[in-house]
C-alpha cells in the first residue's frame, strides 16, 4: 500500500475542539500537560518518575491474565516482564469490547499505540515502551458493542445484558460468530480469522477473556499488552481515590469548574461529573451510587442497599472491586495502576480527557499526554483507478458529494454552467434603473432592490438546473463518484466510524495489521490515505 497525508481540518470530519487542539490553540493549553511531540516524552518520563506504581503487581496479575493464551506471546510475555523495571513505561490506548473488533477504528487505536512505541525506542534508546490495550471490562452500554458492520450488514449478538460487558458469558454467541464467519468467505485468510473468533468467543466463558484472545490472535508479534483492570488486586491500589471521591466529591467540584471554563471558550463539554463517580458493580449489575443527604446514607440505585459513611469505607476495603469507575474516573485508575506517558484516543476522547487535567493536579497523580489515534480511509485497485480516471484527489473526495459533481461537470463541461457575466450586466443596469427612480421618489428605491434580489435567486436557480441539465452528460463519471463515496463513506460516514476490518484482513491477511503500523506516523497528527 502507499500513503498520503491530508489535514484532519481537510476532511470535514472532525470537532472544532480536536483541530484547535492539534493546531495548539493556546485556549486549549490550560487543559494538558505536554504537548505530543518527540521532545517533550523526556519531560514526560521524568514527570512519571515522580510517581511510583506497584510494578510487580502489575506484571504479576498481568501474567495471571493471560494464562495459557501466553503460550505464544513470547514478546508479551517478555514486554510484562519488563514492566517491573523502572526504566519501562507504557503507552496506552482503551476501547470498549466490542465484539470482532467493531468499527475500523478499533484496529487503527492499537496500531497508532504500537507505532508510537517504536518511534520512542529509536529516540530514547535507554528506556522501554510497551504498548497497552486497556479493556473497557466495566463498561455497560451494551448497545454499543454488540454488532459490528460487514459488507455493510449488520452482524448483532442479540441478548439480553447483565451487570459489566465484561463479565458477559459468550455461551450465547454461536449463531452471531457463524454469520460472521460465513460472510468472510472462503479464503486461507478468511479461514484464520475464522478460526480465531471461533476459538475467542466460543472456548471463553466471559467477554473480556474472548476479547482477550482475539486481541492477541492478531498483534501479538508487536508485543501489545492487553489489560483488564476489573480485579480486586488492581483495585486495591485506587482504593484511597475511591473513598475521597464517594466521600468529599472532589472530583465533581474540580471537573465542574474545567467544564464550565472550557464551555466559555466556546467548546461542547463530552462529559458531565457527577457528586459520586462510581458504580456499585456485581455481577448481577451496575448501578450509581448516590448520597441520601436527609438520611446522611449512601444508597445504590435500584437496589436496597445503603451504607452510612463508615460502613461504605469498610466495604471498599474489603471488597473495592465492587466500586467500579465511571467515565471520569476511568482514566485516574488507569493512571494509577500504570506507569503510562501518553493517552491515545479518538477526538472525543481527547475532548473530555481535557476536562479532567485539575482532577489529576488535586490527586496529585501526573497527567498523561493526550494523542489523536491515526485516523484513515483504506481504498484499493478498484476505488485508485476511479479516482484518478476522474481526475480527482484523495483530498477532494472528502468534499459534500452534490458538491464534488457539480464541480468535477464545471471542470469537464464544455459549456459554460454559470451566468455571472450576465448578472454582472444585469447588476448594471438596475444601478441605472436604480438612480432614475431615486431622482423621481427615493422611497422607491427598496422595491427596486427587491426585484433585483428575487432575480439573482432566480438566476441562481437557473444555474442550479444548468449544471443538472449538462450532468446528464456525465452520467458515467456521476456514477462513478456516487461509488467511490458510499465505497469510503458509507452511510456518509467515515469507512473507519462504521465498517469492520475483517474483509480488509481476508484481503490482506496479518500484511494489514503491519502496513498500518509501518504507514502510520502518530506524532505528525495527519489523516492517513492508503491506497
């Protein structure tokens, strides 16, 4: 595959607060840390220093994890033993447990963490990167994860969810993993993807184990290491962050006051704090904890437990794996447990991690630099040879689609398809008229500006139906265009928002995984184009 790079403000595509904040907007520079760039991850390890995480439990519980499914990750394995030293720090990327993988994006996450980790191994030839992929297990919105999109059908798990995703049992996925290996085909690629999620969600009781295995099956050789923070050991190092949270609502009044300034400033808020940011977490359900202030309790939502103050701290140091994080919590625990420099996410990701810098300053835990994951459009043969039969560019398809018609029939008619001239004199003469009716009754002069008005519409419209009338002399090249749009934009959307990788991987195989990771180039925060 070859690559070009395009502005992400080129593509039309993304929020006003990620290309302010990719362009270093100074607004923005009260609400992170260092900036991404080569220079600064010196600055950042030494932050990180500073701050001590329990490495052996780290790398101890990691290899509980895995298990058997190490048998063939020596890289992993290795880059877990790792993680004991010192001088050993991790990139991190996280996403919900979307079944196959889901959107493209997903893909695009882990292979951006991998190649950022490399690029810092050259430069800092004294110190260790491995790459993270921290499983959203706590996450419940399933909803969210529950299909995924191939030759553009719908492929759903449907059942009814309980508790965190992932603690979901995979007992009922059979017929949801035979339709999604029936539509891969026929191919040696196809049958190894098929035979990886085949084993991943059908030899795997719960849903963050499957994911797991899958998630290995495919990045393994790079030395990804994947991470389920859903475990009493882990939580037992947040347990101090969870009282003062629940207790003192810090985090609500610190994260309320980055919102409201960032709000001034004009950027939507992507998420909102609440007085008590964690849920109550069986494996029955999640459900919010709330304080009763007239009965000065604590009371899970939808259930009939209560605590008082005491008996709260008690459970949660006895039992703090059943106190699970919400959406702004989530990353101080990552950073707890980890010894992490840098973030990598989508934009809106990066978005609300921006409201959350003076939450991490009052815990006094270091904030994580904050990188857009590489976003691309993959075309192929077909798609290369359309573009460049018409004449267009990688960058112009991301233009409204009427749009790129009307312009590709104006630049290929061989009629004229605008009447400026003769508006221009047609502009002149009502000036003329203008000033005569002026010297008769100057009130008159507004009905005068009116007609003209209603007459530029209707020239206007007369143009508009020009360009229709010559398109049906490019009917083909119309065609063509509608093809390559819903081919890299399908549903109008991105190809990376609503299409999965699994016929991308029948096509290349693990070459895929690789060419992203060598084509990609993280810190230069452009728009990837393969083609």
């Amino acid at each position: 595959m070859k690559a070009t790079y395009i502005n992400y403000s080129d593509t039309n595509s993304f929020s006003k607060t990620l290309i302010d904040y990719i362009a270093k907007d100074k607004k923005l520079s009260p609400f992170y840390g260092h900036y991404p760039a080569l220079e600064n991850f010196g600055k950042q390890i030494t932050d990180r220093k500073k701050v001590k995480v329990d490495r052996g439990l780290l790398a101890s519980e990691l290899l509980k994890q895995y298990g058997q499914t190490l048998h063939d990750g020596e890289l992993v394995k290795a880059n877990i033993e790792k993680l004991k030293s010192e001088n050993t720090f991790t990139i991190t990327t996280g996403h919900q447990l979307n079944i196959f993988t889901g959107p493209l994006y997903f893909i695009f996450k882990i292979a951006s963490t991998i190649k950022l980790c490399q690029d810092l191994a050259a430069q800092y030839p004294d110190c260790h990167f491995v790459p993270v992929y921290w499983m959203a297990t706590e996450d419940h919105d399933f909803p969210e994860i529950n299909h995924t999109t191939l030759l553009n059908e719908n492929i759903k798990w449907d059942t009814n969810p309980v508790s965190a995703t992932g603690r979901m049992n995979t007992a009922s996925m059979a017929r949801t993993v035979r339709k999604y290996q029936r539509m891969l085909g026929v191919s040696p690629n196809a049958d190894k993807l098929a035979y990886l999620t085949e084993k991943a969600y059908l030899e795997h009781k719960c849903l963050s184990d499957a994911t797991r295995y899958l998630v290995h099956g495919l990045f393994k050789e790079f030395g990804l290491v994947i991470v389920d923070a859903d475990r009493k050991v882990f939580k037992d190092t947040f347990k101090d962050i969870m009282k003062k949270d629940i207790l003192e609502q810090h985090s609500f009044e610190e994260i309320a006051k980055t919102t409201k300034q960032l709000e001034k400033l004009g950027y939507e808020p992507q998420v909102h704090a609440r007085e008590i940011n964690f849920f109550y977490l069986t494996d029955e359900y999640r459900e919010r904890i709330i304080k009763d202030g007239e009965k000065d309790e604590y009371q899970v939502l939808n259930t009939d437990i209560t605590f008082s103050a005491s008996a709260l701290q008690e459970e949660i140091d006895q039992h703090p794996e059943r106190f699970s994080p919400n959406v702004v919590m989530r990353p101080l625990y990552q950073e707890v447990l980890l010894p992490n420099l840098c973030y990598i996410g989508g934009g809106a990701e990066v978005a609300y991690w921006l409201q959350l810098k003076s939450n991490f300053q009052h815990y006094g835990i270091p904030f994580p630099m904050l990188l857009p994951r590489n976003s691309a459009v993959i075309s192929n043969e077909n798609l290369d040879y359309k573009v460049f039969k018409l004449n267009l560019s990688f960058k112009s398809i991301f233009k409204n689609t009427d749009e790129l018609k009307k312009e590709y029939v104006r630049i290929h008619s061989k009629n004229r398809l605008n009447l400026l001239d003769e508006w221009n004199d047609l502009n002149d003469i009502f000036e003329r008229i203008k000033d005569r009716i002026g010297k008769i009754d100057a009130t008159l002069k507004p009905s005068t500006e009116a007609i003209k008005t209603n007459l530029h519409r209707a020239i206007q419209n007369l143009e508009k139906k020009m360009v229709k009338a010559d398109k049906q002399n490019f009917d083909n090249a119309i065609h063509q265009i509608d093809h390559i749009k819903e081919a890299l934009f399908p549903n109008g959307v991105l190809q990376e928002r609503n299409q999965n990788f699994g016929l991308l991987y029948v096509k290349y195989g693990d070459q895929l995984i690789r060419e992203l990771i060598h084509v990609f180039r993280p810190l230069d925060m452009k728009f990837t184009i393969l083609y």
